[in-house]
C-alpha cells in the first residue's frame, strides 16, 4: 500500500523535464518560422541565383513532398533506434542543410539542400512529441506540455513572415534559412543531458519493403494533389494517375502491415475509436484551416492590393490565434472534457466561418483577417487535445510510432484543404468571371484575367485608369464570391466533424490506454 500511494507523485515531471521541454520546444518554434520566412525571401534568391519558374516550384515543394513522404518511417523508426538518438540525427542534418541551403550558389543546390531539410524535418516532430510523451507520464503535465510545445510552434507560424522581413530587408535571403540554427545547437549541446533516451525493445526487424512501399505510396498521392491545387497542371491525367498509383500501392501497404509481426506501423492502434475519430478530425480539420488561408491570403494580396512583405504581417494573426488557442487549452482541460474543449472550440470556427461568409469586396480586411484568426484559435484545443490523446491512447514504445501519424494526418489534411478547396474556390472564381461585364477590357486581356485572381491583377496593370478598375472591381467581387462559397464548405464540414468527436470522443477522459505498463518503456540509459 506504501509503493502505491508514494507512485502517484513519482510519475511527476521534476525540473530537469521542464528545461528539457524548452531544449525541445524552442527548436519547433525556430523551424516553423524558417519554412514561414522562406516565402518573403523566394523573389531574392530567385532574382540573385537566376532560378525558373520550375525550379521555384520545386524550391517550395520539394520540402513538404519528403516531409509527408518520411513521417512515418522516422516515427517508426525512433522506435527501434532510440528517439533521442533519431533527434539528435535529425537536428544535425537539420542545421547542415540549413546552413547548405543559405549559402546556396545555385538553384540546384538549394532544392537539393530543401530536400535534405524535409527529409531530415521528418525526424523532428515524432521524436519530439514521443519524448514529450515519456518524460510526462501523469496526464496532466502531458497535456501542459503538448500545449507549450504546440503553441511554440504554431506561435513561429506567426513569426516566420514578420522576422523573415526583418531578416530580408537587413541581411541576405539566405539568412531565412539559418533563423534555426543557433537553437538546434542548444539542442545538440544539452540533449544528451536533458533528454531520456527511449525506444522499444521488442520493435522486431525494421521492414524496408515497407519503408518503400510507404514512399512509394505517399509521395505520389502528395504530388497529385499539389497539382491539382495549383490549378493549372498542364497534364491533369497525369495528376490524376499519380494519385490512382499511389491509392494502389497504399493498399497494398496496408495488407502488408497487417501481416507483419513487427509491422512499420500497427494497424491495431485504429481499433480504438477515440484515436482513428482524433486523427480523422485533426486531418479534416487541417484542410478546413488550410483552405480558408489559402482564400484569404488571396484576398489580401490580390483583392486588397498589399504587397508580399504587408501580406505577412496580415497573416501573423491566423498563427498567433492557433498559439493562443493551444495555450489556453490546459486552462479548459481543468474544468472541461477533451471532446467537450474540442467541440467547444470547433463550433467558435464554425461561427467565424458563417460570417465569412458574408465578406465583401472591399472594407473587410481587418474583419476577415480577425475571423480567420479566431478560425485558427478555435482548431488550439483539437490540435493541442488530439494530439495527446493521439500518443497518449497506445503504449509508450509505440509513441513514435502514434506521433508520426498524428503528424501525418496533418500534413494530409493541408495538402487536401489546397487541393479540394481551393479548386472550389478557383471553379466558383471562373464561372463569376464568365459572365461579367468586361466590354472595355480586350478580349486576350480579359481571357487571361478569367483564370485566376492574382492574373486579373497583373492583367489591370497594362490598361487604362477606367478599364483597370472596372477588372479589378469584377476580378474582386468574383473572388470574394468564391471565398464565401469555400467557407461555407468549412462550416459544413466542421459541423460534420463536431458529430465526429462526439461520437467517437466523448466520454473518454482519464481512459487513455496508455497508462498500461511502464516495464517495456523503460530508458535504455541512465538518464531519464
């Protein structure tokens, strides 16, 4: 009776877990801001190192393809290696690809150095959110923690724009890339004081068939999707293909997986109700947010007329109300259950979403920037919630494992917001423009203008006073037409999600299987 009553303060997190969270929250947030900033420093280096159109595509994309691509593997394989063993490799090749990537010579280069940064960037958010999950073993303190961690990187979201200008206008484009570095080598220099070191001793043979059949299988799916949302691909068939293919051998995976003794990643961990509604909720969720930004961020630069660098510091506000959100979320956790925080907050978005719904053209800025805030603010406690409960329902050595999907999920879930949404948005934007008057306007001009919004834009430049106000009053009004409609698909799809987490989540406070034995877990050193 004595060892139990005295466990209960044993599982508290001590001083030396709490710094250690700041070696690993600091970092998230640096990263954040490195991928926010490189948007305001793209027309430099494309200027400076005389990259093309391709090559810029590839700059941008090449990142997010191998991060989505290696997710899992990394989250699988902190499992076997040791999460802080997989950390401590990652943040190395982090902070050298950084520094390749601002020092950059040529386009090549530079896509080569984003590529080794989205491969190496896999490894940092399920290594993190799995020693996050086994240095905070009462609930309570879990929750906390998740919440700092989560508000500091959603808080560098909010950052990137504002100190990449900064960085831009006072140093050199590449200076974007190394914001990061000075944290990773904190994180390098204490980690191994800091952290515990975890991971499964029974994890078995790490399947590289797997591994290619998981790439093999995600990235196509990614590349499809992406171009179907940038809305001109010139071969749709191929998009088209690339997701079939992908779709296949994705099934194919799975059938694998649930042969496996010791699978890439277990299959089992979805016959829990609470952890598949989470996933399925935050992926879904993700696209909502994803696809209101991507209208909104249109409606600022091409609708309002601002410039790159003003567009950054109008968007700060959607990542600081997601921070606020997820550091208010332990706050709601005391009086409140996960779903009921969750609905709570989902229904504060989807009220935010109905009056976006009634946007207009012109003198709704301000209004549209605070609502997709508050947006973003009302997701804190689904991500922030979710995400624990997501590492928090299987046991320890599977966290890695668990954080990789919840990770993944997100990745997904914007990818999709982009694609699906913003194709909404873009086919309601062409049908508005079929029909407008544009009688002073040359037919090639107005042509070009029926496209997309930010050609409308460009297009209005080349003409005279009175025809160039007529097109950007039309292009204005069409697309903000478009932005009502896509927030109305946000509204409906997030209701439909609150009845998810109502159906799946309630109820299951305090119930998380992962308070099952601690013996498999425990640290393979001395110094947990």
């Amino acid at each position: 009776m004595d060892n139990s009553a005295s466990a209960p303060p044993a599982d508290l997190a001590g001083r030396k877990e709490w710094i250690g969270l700041a070696v690993l929250a600091l970092p998230a947030m640096l990263v954040a801001m490195d991928i926010g900033a490189l948007f305001l420093a793209l027309p430099h280096l494309s200027a400076d190192l005389g990259v093309s159109g391709v090559e810029q595509l590839w700059i941008i994309d090449i990142y997010g393809f191998l991060l989505a691509g290696f997710l899992l593997t990394m989250g699988t394989l902190g499992d076997r290696i040791g999460r802080r063993r997989l950390l401590m490799i990652g943040a190395t090749a982090f902070t050298l690809a950084s520094i390749l990537a601002a020092y950059a010579n040529s386009g090549t280069t530079l896509i080569i150095a984003r590529a080794l940064l989205g491969v190496a960037g896999a490894t940092l958010s399920p290594s993190t959110l799995a020693l996050i999950t086994n240095m905070f073993r009462n609930e309570k303190q879990r929750g906390i923690a998740i919440s700092v961690w989560a508000a500091c990187l959603f808080g560098g979201t909010a950052l990137g724009p504002i100190v990449g200008g900064v960085m831009v206008d006072h140093f050199w484009w590449g200076s974007v890339f190394l914001l990061g570095v000075p944290f990773m080598i904190v994180l390098l220099a204490t980690g191994f004081v800091l952290l515990p070191e975890y991971r499964d001793p029974n994890a078995g043979r790490f399947d590289l068939l797997s591994v290619v059949l998981s790439l093999a299988s995600i990235l196509p799916i990614v590349y499809g999707v992406k171009e179907f949302a940038a809305g001109d691909s010139d071969n749709p068939a191929l998009a088209a293909g690339a997701i079939a293919v992908g779709l296949v051998i994705g099934a194919i995976f799975l059938r694998r997986q649930s042969r496996l003794e010791h699978p890439l990643i277990d299959l089992s961990m979805f016959r829990n109700a609470s952890f598949s509604g989470v996933l399925v909720t935050m992926m879904f969720a993700s696209a909502a947010l994803a696809g209101i930004s991507l209208m909104s961020t249109q409606y600022i630069q091409s609708v309002e007329g601002l410039s790159p660098a003003a567009s950054g510091l109008w968007q700060a506000p959607t990542g600081l109300g997601i921070a606020i959100g997820t550091g208010i979320t332990p706050m709601l956790m005391k009086a409140l259950k996960p779903a009921t925080a969750i609905m709570i907050g989902l229904t504060i978005s989807v009220v935010s979403m109905l009056l976006l719904t009634q946007a207009g053209s012109s003198g709704w800025l301000v209004a549209i920037v605070v609502l997709v805030a508050i947006v973003a603010l009302g997701t804190g406690p689904l991500f922030t919630s979710g995400t624990g409960m997501v590492v928090g329902s299987v046991p320890p050595e599977k966290a890695g494992s668990a954080a990789s999907l919840s990770e993944t999920s997100n990745v997904f879930g914007s990818t999709l917001g982009l694609a699906l949404l913003g194709s909404v948005g873009a086919a309601v934007y062409r049908n508005q423009m079929a029909d407008a008057p544009l009688n002073d306007v040359p037919p090639p001009v107005a042509e070009v203008a029926r496209e997309n919004v930010a050609s409308a834009t460009a297009a209005a430049d080349s003409l005279p006073p009175a025809a160039a106000d007529n097109l950007a009053d039309t292009a204005g009004e069409a697309f903000t037409t478009a932005m009502n409609v896509v927030a109305w698909a946000d509204a409906l799809l997030i209701l439909g999600l609150i009845v998810l987490v109502a159906l799946t989540v309630r109820g299951k406070r305090g119930q998380q299987p992962a308070e099952t034995p601690q013996a498999e877990a425990v640290p393979t050193t001395g110094t947990a």
